[in-house]
C-alpha cells in the first residue's frame, strides 16, 4: 500500500488550526475553571486548578442573580423574534429570488443596508419614540428592533437559497397547477429548510447575547434579559469575579449546546447558500 505523503503546507495548516482550537477554547476553559474557586483563590492563583469544588457560586448566580427570570425573559424576546424573522424573511426572500417584478433589485438593496446601519445611531430615536408608545419596560421593545435587526441577514441568506432552486422544479409545480403559495409553502421552503436552519440560529444566538438595547430598553427586573441580569455582579465599589463568572458560565451554556450539536448543519447550509447551481 502506497503511504500518503503530507506536504510541509499540510502540516502548517494543522499547526495553524490547533493553535486557533486553543486560542478559542483556553478562555471558556479558563472562566469555566474560575466559576469554581473563591474570590481570595482568584487573585492567588488565577490560572491554576481550583484547589476545591464551589458549587455555592452557581447557586448565589441562580437565585441572586435571578437567572432563571432572565433566562425565560429572553427565551420568549428570542424565540417570538425567531419565528417573526423566519417567516417575514423567507415571504420576502421568495418574492425577491423567485417572482419577477421591476423593484425587487432596489427591495433587496433596501434590506441590505439594514445590514450597515449600526445599533447605536437608532438606540436614542428608538427610546424616545418607545417611551411615547409605551414599548419602554415591554419585551415587545426588544422584539421589534431586534426582528428589524435581524432581517436583512436572514433576507441574504435565504434568497441564494431560494435562487438556488431549479427553474424546472417549478415550472412543473405551474404545470401541475400549482398556486404561488402552494409552490413557495410545498416545495421552495421545504427545499430550503436548512437555509431556515442557518438563519434561525444566528438570529437566536445573537438576540440571546444582545445587550445594548436590552439594558436601555429594560429597567424593570421582570424584565431584564439573561445579558442584563449579569450586570448585577459588578457594583461600584465591589465585584465578586467568581460568582460573575458562574452567572456568565450558565448564560452561554445555551448557546455552546446549540453550536457544538448543529456545527455540521451550519456550515452545510451557509456553503449551500452562498452559490447558485
């Protein structure tokens, strides 16, 4: 059997990967290993083993800290924010990709600038504008930017998907006399459930990390989102880093399970999507 050679480029490829593995995952494993230590065990021994398990520090995170309000506070902001994105973003993906009509070039433009405008030129009219209709201290003044926010990406991504889609697939469903909402809800969203896949987890994960808006938005400790609620471990004169870091450690478990079991479908589905044929 003929060995495999490995070229001196594979090799520093390899190296390269490994060192960003590392790069990546030594400050999880760091904030993961300091959750367990004391405040005094922090400042002696930062990057050493904790010298015992402290599980108190989850325990002060979760009840002080009020996490589990946050966390069902969020869970609704993101998942309602999901489901609106989802399916206004693939209505008017479809129309754009698929339907022939004068203004879709200059609709798709007008989505995609969504995409340069950052937060924070919209972050003072949005207060303003909300506290006169009464979104201020509301979830529903979250979920409204955040959906505005979160369209023009799902937009993106799902029109390459839909573009993707075979004109001879369609043009039989005509034949077959099918209508447009039939063809869009019978084959071109089916086709495209992992371009729904990819969208939907980023609009999740990054309106479940979001903290600008939720912290100018949200006064009330109701309805403080799980970002928000770490706020409450920094004080002014005093801050205790190892119960901060096992409230931080609870808030991005969701989204590190959420990654680690559906990498593969995120990668697949944004190669999928990003060229036609």
């Amino acid at each position: 059997m003929k060995q495999k050679k490995v070229s001196v480029l594979q090799i520093l490829i390899y190296i390269f990967l490994c060192a960003m593995v590392v790069i990546y995952l030594a400050p999880l494993l760091w904030v993961f290993s300091v959750s367990f230590k004391t405040n005094a065990e922090i400042f002696t021994n930062p990057f050493g083993l904790p010298q015992s398990v402290f599980f108190d520090n989850y325990m002060f995170a979760w009840v002080a800290g009020r996490l589990g309000t946050a966390m069902v506070n969020s869970l609704i902001v993101c998942v309602v924010t999901l489901l609106l994105s989802m399916f206004l973003g693939s209505t008017v993906s479809f129309a754009i990709g698929r339907m022939k009509w004068k203004l879709s070039g200059f609709v798709m433009i007008y989505f995609m600038m969504g995409m340069m405008i950052p937060v924070h030129c919209v972050l003072i009219p949005l207060f303003t504008r909300f506290a006169k209709i009464g979104l201020s201290n509301n979830l529903w003044g979250l979920i409204l930017p955040y959906l505005t926010f979160s369209l023009p990406t799902t937009i993106f991504i799902m029109t390459g998907f839909f573009k993707s889609l075979p004109n001879e697939l369609l043009e039989s469903a005509c034949i077959d006399g099918c209508s447009i909402y039939q063809i869009f809800g019978r084959i071109c969203l089916p086709l495209s459930k992992t371009g729904l896949f990819v969208t939907g987890l980023m609009t999740f994960v990054a309106n479940w990390n979001e903290l600008l808006l939720a912290m100018a938005f949200i006064s009330d400790d109701n309805r403080k989102t799980l970002p928000v609620s770490l706020s409450r471990f920094v004080g002014q004169y005093n801050t205790n880093y190892s119960q901060m870091f096992a409230a931080i450690i609870i808030a991005i478990v969701p989204t590190v399970i959420v990654y680690c079991t559906f990498s593969n479908q995120i990668v697949d589905g944004l190669t999928t999507g990003a060229v036609k044929g």
